[in-house]
C-alpha cells in the first residue's frame, strides 16, 4: 500500500483554474499506468481532514466519538493507493512515478487481504 502524506493546506488548483487539467491529466495518466502494467487494486483520494470524525477505543472504556482527525499534524493522510508489485524495489519504482510535488509516500504491505490469492 502507498499511503500519500501531504500538507493539506498547500495550494492546489481547484476545478476551473488554470493548471487544474494538466494536474488531473497528470494522476489519471498514472492511475492508467498502474491499471496497464496489473498493478492497480484499489485507490482514492480523502475529503479534507475537517471532514473526520474519529471514534476511539480503549480497553474498559465506552468508545467516544469526536469532529476531527486523530493527530494535530502538518501533514494529513489524504490518499491512498493498493497496489500489486513483485517486491519492494517495483513498490517504491511505483511510487516515485506519483505526480505529487510534496509529500511523504509510506510504503507499507498489506498483512491480510482476505481477497488475495493463497
């Protein structure tokens, strides 16, 4: 999995800007590239963090619920792509490609995906 870290509040180019095309151009190019070379599974992109809503839980405690992401960060987990690779060499190959200026990619595998082949 490529968890995509970044500062959401980076300015971006919203729809109808100049330059919104060419970036949007750019991610489904790589989206295209991930589904032609069989590596892509799953991915998307998150509301902005003010739109969480975490519940949290704790042995012998109720569970409680409140507005907001878990952490205070500079940077928030904004998407995410599953991906299929042969190691962790074509795993981090794949993630340098992700049209991004800024930010932090965790590459991490998935422990159990009870739709994987065994």
């Amino acid at each position: 999995m490529i968890l995509i870290n970044s500062d959401e509040r980076a300015e971006h180019p919203e729809p109808g800007d100049p330059g919104f095309e060419e970036m949007m151009g750019a991610w489904m190019a790589f989206n295209q590239r991930l589904i032609d070379g069989g590596h892509w599974i799953a991915g998307a992109m998150l509301q902005p963090v003010a739109t969480a809503t975490t519940l949290t839980k704790s042995i012998g405690a109720s569970p409680t619920i409140t507005d907001g992401p878990y952490t205070e960060t500079k940077e928030q987990f904004g998407g995410f792509y599953l991906i299929e690779a042969a190691d962790l060499d074509e795993a981090l190959e794949l993630a340098k490609a992700i049209p991004t200026s800024a930010a932090a990619l965790e590459v991490r595998p998935v422990a159990f995906r009870p739709d994987a082949p065994r």
